[in-house]
C-alpha cells in the first residue's frame, strides 16, 4: 500500500474528517535532506475534523501524530494544517 493511502485510512478511521487532503511534497524536496530516495518522503495533511473542536493547535498535531502511530517513522517530514468543524 502506498503511503498516502496508509496515510489517509489511518486518519479517516481516528477522525472521520469532514475534509481531509494528504498531499505529496517529496518532488519540492528532492536532494534535500529527509529525502531518502522513495518519492515519498514529505507530506501534507489538510483536514476539519469535530474531534478537534476545543483544542489547542499542539493538541491536535499530536492527536495526528498518535493516529499516525509508526508512519511517522518512515517519512521525513509532515506539515499539518488541522481544523475543527464548528
């Protein structure tokens, strides 16, 4: 399974967002450090989820992180652009 399907099913089953977009930036940093050569190195995560409602920005990011659980050992880098839905 590629990454940014792994990626995708594991926040679609801890938040069920109203919006989610997981996009690939590895191409913005090739030859850069983190870049390991697979093409799928750096992402980007755009999502609204009610689970956030309430929540300081660091709580959020690290509710991403713990979903995310191993797959953020095997990527380099991952921005995070995270929304409650009210």
């Amino acid at each position: 399974m590629r990454m940014q399907s792994i990626i995708e099913a594991r926040l679609n089953d801890a938040f069920a967002p109203e919006r989610l977009a997981v996009s690939n930036e590895s191409a913005k940093h090739s030859g850069h450090a983190g870049d390991d050569g697979s093409g799928e190195s750096h992402w980007h995560v755009a999502m609204a989820a009610g689970a956030f409602a309430g929540k300081s920005r660091l709580t959020r990011h690290r509710m991403v992180h713990a979903a995310l659980g191993d797959v953020m050992t095997r990527i380099h880098a991952l921005s995070l652009d995270l929304d409650d839905v009210s």
